[in-house]
C-alpha cells in the first residue's frame, strides 16, 4: 500500500468495518506529509498488533505485516 498520505484513512476504515483481517500481509509505506501523522501511524500500528505481527520496519518507507494465524 502506498498511497501518498491516503493509507491512514484507508486502513482507519478497514480496521473500523474489521475488514483489514481479509488480508495475510500487508505492506505499508506510511507517510509523514502531517503534523498528526506520527499520531495517527502509532494508533494504527496498535491497532494492528492485535491480529498482525510486524516482520520488519523502515521507518517512513515501509513495514511489513503478516496476520498471526497464518
């Protein structure tokens, strides 16, 4: 996923409908283009480790992220 700045609301709405479990992996470039971007990329990321496990992190290029059933 990488959407130019997009992805918060994206993944915001998937995590919302419980949608973003569909997915085995997901590959994240977030962006730092706001002032609440770290803000928002945090409350993702917490949300997230419920059902994924991050393999790897580039700050601000991109993360992976595996669902922990799989």
């Amino acid at each position: 996923m990488n959407i130019e700045g997009m992805e918060y609301e994206c993944l915001e709405q998937l995590i919302r409908t419980n949608s973003l479990i569909k997915a085995r992996y997901l590959l994240i470039q977030f962006h730092d283009f706001e002032k609440d971007s770290h803000k928002r990329r945090d409350l993702i990321r917490k949300q997230m480790e419920k059902d994924f496990k991050n393999i790897y992190t580039f700050e601000w290029m991109w993360e992976l992220w595996i669902r922990k059933d799989e």
